[in-house]
C-alpha cells in the first residue's frame, strides 16, 4: 500500500488528508474507503502476482491500484460513469496496466471474464449478490460488506472450496455506502 500514492486518488481538497485512517468523499455520494479497511480487504482476498480479481464498486480506483500493486489482474465495474472515467485515467496516468475498467451495474459481476480467483465488494447491500458467487472460482474469497443499513453492517468473508461448497463468516462491523443498481 506504501507504493500507492493515496493522495492521487481523492479530490484536490481533501489530499491534506490523504493519508489518515479516515474514509474521505470523492463526489456522487461515494467514499474512498480508509486505508484500514483497504488494508484488510486486500488481506482477505489473499492477493499474489498473476491473481484475477473482480473489484465491484471502483470509485477513484484506490483499491483497484493496490491489488494491482500486489501483482494481481483486476476488473473493476463502477456504476457512475463519471467515476469510472476518471478512474480509468488517473490508473492510465499512473501506469497501472493490469486493470481493466468497465461502467456498469456490478451486481450483476463480469460473466466473461469470469471465474474470478477473489471478488472485493466496496459497498454494501443486504445479501451478497447470487451472480458474484458464480463468478467465484473455485478455491476463491468473496470479501464484501453486508447489511441493509447502517450501523448494522458486517464485513463478510466467503470461501469457495474445490467442490464449490462456499461457507461463510462475519469478521467485523462497518459502514459502506450502498451498492446501487441500474447505471448513472
């Protein structure tokens, strides 16, 4: 995460802020989580150099250059198309090539490129998404927050075994914006 220049991923007006423990606005009522939960969310999906990984919910495209950064392939869907644009040029900008960006609704995933090694969710809803957990390797982690409002949110981690059986655990509360759906 050192290697990420945070401060390239927030608006000019918050960049003094940059580097603290805080989630920090980046417009359309969206966040850039904080570097904690990033942190952890990268962790569980247990990344490693050649990894495909399906980001829903791309916003300024932090999380997407840190899994990057670790060496995975990422494909990331935004659902604002302004975000997703410039996303998608602040990560050219930064020369980071192994991401691919698409604007579109993620819950429905990205069925062609899948199975995906791991999926991060950045936002939450009240049930993990039955298109994701297709999309799910078998061997893969889903790491995604789950509750239908706030505070009762949960930062749930599945696995899918060989067999894909998927099991499941709460691993600890959080706040997430909501995953939207239908394109804007």
């Amino acid at each position: 995460m050192r290697a990420v220049p945070r401060h390239e991923f927030v608006p000019l007006d918050q960049q003094q802020l940059a580097y603290e423990d805080i989630p920090l606005p980046i417009g359309h009522d969206q966040t850039i989580s904080q570097p904690a939960v990033v942190a952890l969310m990268t962790e569980l999906v247990q990344p490693r150099v050649g990894k495909r990984v399906l980001e829903v919910g791309t916003g300024s495209g932090y999380q997407a250059a840190v899994l990057a950064q670790a060496g995975c392939r990422v494909w990331t869907i935004e659902i604002f198309g302004v975000l997703a644009a410039e996303a998608r040029a602040r990560l050219n900008r930064l020369g980071y090539t192994n991401v691919a960006i698409r604007h579109g609704d993620g819950y429905a995933g990205w069925p062609e490129e899948a199975p995906f090694d791991a999926i991060v969710v950045t936002a939450a809803a009240d049930s993990i998404p039955p298109p994701l957990l297709n999309q799910l390797a078998p061997g893969g982690r889903l790491v995604m927050p789950v509750g239908d409002q706030l505070p009762h949110q949960q930062l749930v981690l599945v696995e899918k075994d060989a067999a894909g059986r998927l099991s499941s655990r709460q691993l600890l509360p959080v706040r997430f914006v909501p995953l939207l759906r239908g394109v804007r």
